[in-house]
C-alpha cells in the first residue's frame, strides 16, 4: 500500500507542476510578448515541453509518469495496470490538474478558480487532439519498444513539435482539458468545448492501443 499512496502522490503532484507550467508559462508568455501571438506561443511551448523532460525522469520510477488518463487507459488496455489502480491515477491526475490551475493563477495574483472563455471547437481541433494524442501514445510506446531511458527526452520533445504541427496546439490529455477549461488565460479552452477535446483524445488511446500493439510487436 505504501508503494500504491506514494504512486499516487507522484501522479498528483506532477500532473499539477505539469498544469502549473502550461498555465503559468502562457500567462507569462502572453504578459511579455506584447501582442505577438506567435512569440507568446514559443514562450508556452519550450517550459511545457522541458518540464516533462524533468517530471518524467523523476516520477517515472515511482509512477511511471502517465499524467495523462489518455496514457493510463493505454497502458490498461495493454493489460500493464491494474483496473483499481488505473482508475485511481485518472481520479489523482485529474485533481492535480486543476491544484495547478489553481497554483498557476496564484502565483500570478489572479483570482483563483476562472472560467474559460477561450472557444476551441470544430472538426479541425477534434482531428488536431486525436492526432495529438495518437501520436503521442507513439512516441511512448515506441521508445519503450527501441530505447526505453530515451522517455522523458522523447515526449518532451514530441511535445514540443505538436504544439505547432497541430490546430488545437496538443493538449493530448484529458485531465490537461478539463484543468485548461479552469483557466480564462492563454492557454484556456471553454468548458464546453473541452467535451470534444476529451472524446477525440479518448478515441485515440483506444484505437492507438490496439494500432501501436501491431506496430511495434516483438519480430518472431
């Protein structure tokens, strides 16, 4: 048990320095970059994609770092986690999210709990989150299957990338959604519309699973 809680507190607490930077980073971003959209973007990417760098090296032994429901439920279709455990790590995710909304806008002296009216909706942004997280679940998978201690570097990195290769700009997470959707800042997504960025993220872990098995299955 004491293994499980200390799991459980490592899935928490990154997943709320993970929403701590996304947030916190955008705010920042959008404060200096004086209107400039596509340097207020840069500024929010390069914290996000370096802190999972350092969250997955020092959680990943003790959790294995998901943060991200998306990756837990993979990781459970894949028969790697337990059901109770998995449900577990979605419920502790998604409340760390929001903790780090709320540190977020703490740190930055803005009322704590917002709502979002940023509107990020439509068939493109649907497609942008399952890509998103498809590709995400690739890079994971992928590099456990070829070079396992490259993780951390490689989901930064991918990360990185699909901040700009995609229209939603890659939220790939459905605890990442909802905490966003906590947030009327740069980096926010309206309640409303954080709905179909979750099915599509969902609907990727799911076919992604099943896809990624064949992919990169031991060669006989």
């Amino acid at each position: 048990m004491g293994s499980l809680y200390r799991a459980l507190v490592s899935e928490w607490l990154g997943t709320m320095l993970l929403l701590a930077t996304v947030i916190g980073s955008g705010i920042m971003a959008e404060n200096l970059a004086a209107g400039n959209m596509a340097i207020a973007l840069l500024g929010n990417t390069i914290p996000t994609g370096a802190i999972l760098v350092v969250l997955i090296t020092i959680f990943g032994p003790i959790s294995g770092a998901h943060f991200n429901p998306a990756v837990t439920i993979a990781f459970l279709l894949r028969g790697e986690i337990l059901p109770r455990r998995a449900v577990a790590y979605v419920g502790v995710q998604v409340v760390g999210g929001i903790c780090g909304a709320v540190l977020a806008h703490f740190m930055f002296e803005l009322p704590l709990i917002q709502e979002s009216m940023k509107l990020r909706t439509g068939m493109a942004q649907w497609i942008s989150e399952f890509v998103a997280t498809f590709g995400l679940l690739a890079t994971i998978f992928g590099t456990l299957r070829w070079r396992a201690k490259a993780v951390p570097m490689m989901v930064g990195l991918y990360i990185t990338a699909a901040y700009w290769f995609t229209a939603s700009t890659s939220f790939a997470n459905p605890a990442v959604t909802i905490a966003r959707s906590f947030t009327n800042t740069f980096s926010g997504i309206f309640p409303e519309h954080a709905l179909g960025f979750i099915v599509a993220q969902l609907a990727a872990a799911v076919i992604g699973t099943h896809a990624l098995r064949w992919l990169f299955a031991p060669t006989r």
